[in-house]
C-alpha cells in the first residue's frame, strides 16, 4: 500500500475509475440474471399446477424467488458502491 494521499497519485485515480467501470459491469451482470430468473420463476409457478407439484418442486420455485430477492439486495449494493466509486474517482 502506498503512503501517499490518494489526489497526489494519478494511477491510483485511474486505478478508482477502473474498479467503478468493473463494478458497473457486474451490476448489469446480476440485473440480466435477476431478470433471467424473474421469467424462469414465473414459467414454474405459473405452468406447474399446484395439485402435480412435488415437495421439491415446490422448494425449487421457493428458491429462485429467493434467490431473486438476494440478487435485488446485491444490484441495490453494488449500485451504491459504483456511486461511492465513481464520486471518488472524480476527486
């Protein structure tokens, strides 16, 4: 780690800018499979009548809704981050 003041360090700046456009591209990463198991989520649920569906069955469309959720919380995460990035970047 360096000693210096970070507005005293160019590639350290460049360095921010980098990890700020690598953590957007993740976010949109997790948007597209958080969409991706939205459709999945609703297709089980809705074409797998409750009456014919198997205890795992069950659990397995329980999950991806959950999984969803997780995956909702970690884009509104990562979107915090990019901004806190992207603020730090630009000093």
């Amino acid at each position: 780690m360096s000693s210096k003041p970070r507005d005293q360090n160019p590639s350290e700046e460049l360095s921010l800018k980098q990890v700020a456009e690598k953590t957007k591209l993740v976010t949109d990463e997790i948007v597209t499979a958080e969409e991706e198991l939205t459709v999945a989520h609703a297709v089980l649920d809705k074409n797998l009548p409750l009456n014919s569906k198997e205890p795992e069955v069950r659990q397995a469309v329980e999950a991806t809704k959950q999984v969803k959720k997780r995956l909702r919380k970690s884009v509104k995460e990562l979107t915090s981050v990019q901004v806190d990035l992207e603020k730090r970047a630009a000093k």
